[in-house]
C-alpha cells in the first residue's frame, strides 16, 4: 500500500458484491474518491460471472488501497471474510450496488474518533438514476430531530438504541474492535438473505456509545430490480434469519431481556415485506401504473416529503399539471413552479385527478377542496414516498 502505510488506516471499507457490473465502478469511486484518504477498501466478491470481476480489477491498477477476496455467494460470508481482514480503526460499510457522497469517511471518523463512538448512524437517500439524471428522496431519521448530534450511552437507556428498530446498518461507522471484540458477525446464509437483521440488532444491543447525525452520505439505489427486496421467497428468508438471530441471543444469554424487542422487529420486517400488496392496492400506484395518459389533467395540493419526488416524475411524463396551496415563493425557488393556483380554480379546471398530501385531510385542506366541487372520488392521497419512488419511477 504505498499511499498510506497499514497503520495509518483509519476507515475499512467493506463492499459485497455478485454480479453488479453496472453498478460496481461507481460504488467503488465513490469510496475511491473520498476526502479521508487514510482507508483501504476491502471488495469481497461472491462468484460474480458479469464482468464485475475485471471492472475491480481495472480499478485497482488505479488505486493500490483495494482489496480483493473471494468466497462463495453469501452476504454474509462474503462480509465476515472482509471484517477479519480489517485494517482501519474503524469499518464502514457500501454495497455494491450503492455509492456514498465524498466526505461521508471524513465527516463521521471524526465524529467517532471525537466521541469515542462504537456506532454512529448517519443519513441515507433512496436513489433512482435515469440517464445522467438522478433523483432521491431523504428515507428521514428514526430518532426525533432534537436527538440527533446527540452522544448517548448504552448505561443511560439500555434498550433505546434497540427500540429504534431495523435501520439503514449501511449508513453508519463501527468500531473495528468492538464488532470483533462482541463477535458482532452476519449470518453466512446463501445469498443476499437479510443477514444485516442480525448485525443490526447485536450492534444495537451491544453499543455502549452511539448516535445518529442528520447528515445524510449514503445513497441506496431502489431501481436495481435484481436487489434482494424483490426476492419472492422474501418470508422464507426472513424467517430463517430471525431463526438464526434467536439461537444466537440464547446462546449469549440476552434473549430474555430483549424479547419483546425482538418479537417487534420480527413483526415490522414480515410487514416490510408486504411490498407487492402496498403496490397492488395503493390508488395513486395504480392510477400510474394502469391509467394514466397525457390527456389526464392533475392537480397537486399541499407539500409532504414526497413533494419533490411527484413533481419530479410529473415532469418526466410531461403531464398537464397544476399546483396549489404551497408557499408560491417556496415553490419558485425550489421546484421552479411559477403558477400556483387556489383551490377552487382547481375545480374550475376540470381536474380529473387531485392528488394529496396526508396533511391535507387534517388542516382543512380538504374539506375546502370538496366545498369547491372536488369529488371524493378524484383524490388520491400520496402517503408512500419511498415505495412510489422504488415501482414507480423507477419502473
């Protein structure tokens, strides 16, 4: 490594990969390119035969910091062969199929160096690309706003990091020896089989120091269709790691006392699973995906934090549109939306479609939109920002 010398490895950076030849080179130069230059990148590829395996190989007669293993395809092995080889103080994780903003390295080793961290949890954006065009949408946090910058300690609330549930694992740092020191492993399972459940929960469970930065780095792209979210077996893996997660906390003598925990993420992740049926039954999903043509007038109304998400997508279909009940300035400066129109020329419009933001049924928006001769019927409510972005725009 002649960059840098191995002791002066500061941040491991772990990458799985099978088959993501479109997507590998620029997983890779976004860790290439970060602004911490002190890491090593550690790829482990898991039998990949698409010609990803000469994209990283190519890279690295660019960049000597690579790393390249190779184990039979399973997430889990693939990143328990990368952690044990793990130089860094600190790892870091980036599928293959994912980039990172360039200073995500810099901004949270000092953030963990600075505070004596084992885990910190940073932001994440679902990310779809068409052409050179690429549109995203903050996933938000799982702690409330006025926690976030926050150090907190395992000693203070011992269960609080657990409660928050399965989170984005990949948005975060980890204390190289911590992971070690708590045999902190993935599931060696075959395939991509949601092994990050059972890292996830130990690091939570385990962390004496954590937190969670508003700063978002991380960009998970939702428009891989080969992703393991649309696994059709997605309840039979699931179970399976669940299965193993339990054996694992009775074998560590903790089950007990988190249980109820457990049981909750079990029951949150069978629920995440039921993507398909969200998709079948959602009206706004099917109004996209089965009626809409050119000639259909819409009107959107209010903001939520889908709102750049829709206006997008309404561009890229060049679809008849008109806007209402949003701060006129806001909208100029930050959607480039220059007519905004009132309610009730909404229904002077003959608007065939009203699409709503869930707030709307709750701050009398509405009931004015109804009084103005909207029928019940025309509504459609936009509540699912980042499965609209996941089969919609990126179907």
């Amino acid at each position: 490594m002649n960059e840098i010398r191995k002791s002066q490895i500061k941040v491991s950076s772990i990458t799985y990969v099978k088959n993501c030849a479109k997507y590998i080179e620029k997983c890779l130069r976004s860790i290439m390119n970060q602004t911490l230059r002190q890491i090593e990148i550690l790829v482990c590829d898991g039998g990949s035969n698409d010609g990803t395996l000469e994209i990283i190989e190519d890279l690295m007669k660019l960049d000597d910091r690579i790393r390249l293993f190779h184990t039979e395809g399973s997430v889990g092995l693939q990143f328990n062969t990368a952690l044990r080889e793990a130089r860094g103080e600190y790892t870091a994780i980036c599928e293959g199929d994912d980039f990172i903003l360039p200073d995500k390295y810099e901004y949270l080793y000092r953030l963990m160096d600075e505070n004596k961290l084992d885990v910190c949890r940073s932001g994440c954006y679902a990310v779809v690309e068409k052409g050179d065009i690429e549109f995203q949408h903050h996933m938000g946090y799982v702690v409330p706003q006025s926690m976030l910058d926050h150090v907190m300690q395992r000693e203070d609330n011992p269960m609080f990091f657990l409660h928050t549930g399965v989170n984005s694992f990949f948005s975060g740092m980890y204390r190289t020896a911590f992971l070690l020191d708590k045999g902190i492993l993935m599931n060696e399972t075959k395939g991509a089989s949601y092994q990050d459940v059972g890292f996830s929960f130990l690091t939570q469970y385990y962390a004496e120091r954590y937190c969670f930065t508003e700063k978002a780095f991380y960009c998970y792209r939702t428009d891989n269709m080969n992703a393991s979210f649309f696994h059709k077996d997605y309840n039979e893996r699931c179970e399976t790691e669940y299965a193993l997660l339990k054996e694992n906390l009775i074998r560590r003598g903790v089950f007990e006392e988190c249980e109820s925990i457990f049981n909750e993420w079990y029951k949150r992740s069978i629920e995440w699973g039921k993507h398909d049926l969200i998709t079948v039954r959602n009206p706004l999903f099917r109004f996209f995906k089965k009626e809409y043509h050119p000639e259909i007038k819409i009107a959107v109304v209010g903001m939520g934090p889908g709102y750049k998400i829709l206006v997008d997508y309404l561009r890229h279909l060049r679809a008849r549109v008109v806007y209402s009940e949003i701060n006129p300035l806001y909208a100029i400066i930050q959607f480039g939306i220059k007519d905004v129109v009132s309610l009730p020329e909404i229904a002077r419009n003959g608007a065939d479609k009203v699409i709503l933001f869930p707030s709307c049924l709750t701050n009398g928006t509405a009931e004015k939109l109804f009084k103005s001769g909207i029928e019940k019927e025309k509504i459609l409510l936009f509540e699912e920002p980042y499965f609209f972005l996941r089969y919609i725009f990126a179907g």
